[in-house]
C-alpha cells in the first residue's frame, strides 16, 4: 500500500543520504513531498551532488496530512531544528506513532523535539552523547528499528540497511 511521506529537508543535507533512500521510496510506490519554509525552493545537498525542489512550506502542512517522516542526514537538520515549526512537525509525528526514519544527524530533530527518551536509537557517532542526553538507548549499528515505528541509521555506508528497515516499517 502506498504511503505519503514527509521529508523535512533543507540546504546542506548529506546528498546520498536523501536521494538514495527517496528513491527506493519511489521504487516502492511511495509519495515524496519535501518540506521547508517555503515551496518552490530549492536546496542543494553539502557536497553539490544534488538539489531539491521543495513542494510545501512548513506553514502549509500538517502531519495528519502523512504517513511517514524521513529525515536525511547533514547538517540540514541542525538547521531545522532552530525553527520550532519543524520541532512541533516532529514531535506531533513521534505522538501519533507514526514511522519516522532518520539517518545519520536526523535524529537531532528527535532529540529537540523530546521524544527519543526510552527509545532504541543510533546516529552518527558525533551525536551519541546527544541521544544519551536525551534519554536514548544507543546503539552502534548500522541500523536500529524501535517499536515498529522508529528507523534510525548512522551514515551513508548504511543506506543499503537503512533503506530495507524502513521499507519494512512502510507495509
């Protein structure tokens, strides 16, 4: 069944990190719909390597209006996590149980967000006390699925886990 999916995104993210996981999103029949403040936007991935075309402002959506949350990785949700906007968006998405799947930084929007502690997470090793501090099981694996809802990976070299764990959680 397809699914519609929220990707918060924003200039700076690790290119491989977005565009390999949208595209077995793709593949799998899911919808993509890019968020950042404004649509029509264009961001651009910290190695040039690519470019998104927003299509809703944050402003503009709800997460009621999704199935899914996918985080990419870089220093885009560093970013995002100074707007509130993007906070709320994240935390009524952990409420609601609905998947989210963050790779590499990704999960820093967890941790502002406040809704990591108890939950078995990974990220890239630079954010490990950070997760710990939030109140996270870490755990230093390529990938790790918590509750049937919470996909979270460290780096690109993860991609191929990553992608199979949250395609899994999609069905």
């Amino acid at each position: 069944m397809s699914k519609k999916i929220a990707v918060v995104v924003t200039d700076l993210f690790e290119d491989s990190e977005y565009t390999e996981p949208v595209k077995a999103f793709k593949e799998a029949g899911h919808e993509i719909v890019t968020i950042e403040k404004e649509s029509g936007t264009t961001v651009t991935g910290k190695n040039k390597e690519a470019s998104v075309t927003i299509d809703k402002g944050i402003d503009d959506v709800k997460p009621a209006d999704f199935d899914a949350l996918f985080i990419p990785g870089g220093f885009s949700p560093d970013m995002l996590r100074a707007d509130d906007r993007f906070v709320t968006f994240t935390k009524q998405f952990a409420e609601s149980k609905k998947p989210i799947m963050a790779i590499c930084h990704g999960p820093q929007l967890l941790i502002t967000a406040k809704v990591l502690k108890g939950r078995d997470v990974t990220g890239y090793k630079s954010i490990h006390v950070d997760l710990e501090n939030a109140g996270a099981n870490l755990h230093d694996k390529e990938v790790v699925v918590c509750g049937g809802n919470l996909v979270t990976s460290r780096t690109p070299d993860d991609l191929p886990a990553f992608n199979r764990e949250s395609l899994n959680v999609l069905k």
